[in-house]
C-alpha cells in the first residue's frame, strides 16, 4: 500500500503531452512538405521529425524547454537546415511566454552517428548557442560528468530538470535522456 500511494504521489507531477495520430514520412508530394513536421506535445517539450522527402532516415528531434535553458537533442540528417526551425520555435516560445530575452539554447546528441549530427554546422557561430559535440570528452566538461559512462547527472534548464545518462553501445558518445518533468526516457537509437 505504501508503494502504491508513493507511486500515485509520483505520478501526480508527472506533466502529461499528447502524441500525434500520426507522422508524415514524406511523398508523394513532397516540394508541399515542409522539413520538418514540429509536434507540440505539451507547452514545453516539441518533437520534431525531419521529413523523409530530405532524408530517409526520418530522424526524431527532440526541443525541451526549462525557465532559463532550451535543450535541443540532435540536429537532423543530410543537408539539412534545422537552426532556422529550432530558432522560429524559440522565438514563439519566448514571445508565448511573455518573456523579452529566449532562454540559452544547449544543443546536445543522442549519439555521434551522421543522421544526428548533420544539421549542428546550421548552429555554429549562433549567439545564445551552446552546441556540444558528440565526442565524450566534449560531452564529460558540458555536462560536467566526472567518470564515463558511470555517471548520471542532472542538468538544470531552470525549474526543470534533465538527467543525462551515458549510454555506449550503439555508439560510443551515445546519451540517453530522462526529463523528469514529463518521465519521458529520450533513448536516440539504443
């Protein structure tokens, strides 16, 4: 009985999304498809699936926001242009908020492999940008993990709370996210 009205307790700040019906994978009209399809599954946390009119991948992006930091996981695959469509979201979330300066944007990867990475040139160089390579060493000094892959960190978006998790395997930089907020695991292609 304890554990059971622990569990309701836990469930009780878990805050719900809603996923689509559906996904648009590309085709057969495809210069009527925009890049990405952009799902928001609650007022803070947007999926965004690049459109496989760009790339057959299909890749899944993932745009968490906190009071003070925005959390990007991946950029997308092939020439693909996904600073302006993670900016705009910014910028409407910002203004949807009432606020007058967008939080900093950390943009992170669920791995190393190039449908994950290939939109991070599109970041480079952006004020208000943090963009962590895929590297563990690069990942270790961001995230601020001590011992590779033992360590589990939380990271603060400010009232909101991220914990990285180390997950070699699939790939040797592979990262898997759990947002508290909405007990959401972020898992990439673990």
């Amino acid at each position: 009985a304890d554990v059971f009205r622990g569990l309701i307790q836990v469930c009780a700040f878990i805050e719900p999304g809603v996923l689509p019906s559906r996904w648009s994978t590309g085709g057969p009209k495809c210069l009527e498809m925009p890049a990405f399809q952009v799902h928001e599954y609650n007022s803070n946390f947007f999926i965004l699936r690049q459109s496989g009119c760009s790339h057959y991948e299909k890749p899944f992006l993932f745009l968490i926001f906190g009071r003070d930091k925005a959390l990007l996981e991946d950029t997308g695959a092939g020439e693909v242009n996904t600073a302006p469509v993670v900016m705009d979201l910014i910028a409407k979330w910002t203004k949807r908020n009432g606020r007058t300066t967008p939080p900093q944007l950390v943009v992170t990867h669920s791995h190393s492999h190039g449908d994950h990475v290939a939109g991070d040139k599109t970041f480079a160089g952006l004020s208000n940008v943090q963009l962590v390579p895929a590297k563990v060493d690069e990942i270790q000094k961001a995230f601020g993990l001590r011992t590779w892959p033992t360590d589990i960190v939380p990271f603060d978006l400010g009232g909101r709370v991220v914990d990285v998790i180390p997950l070699p395997g699939h790939d040797v930089a592979g990262l898997a996210l759990y947002d508290r907020q909405t007990g959401i695991l972020l898992t990439g292609d673990s």
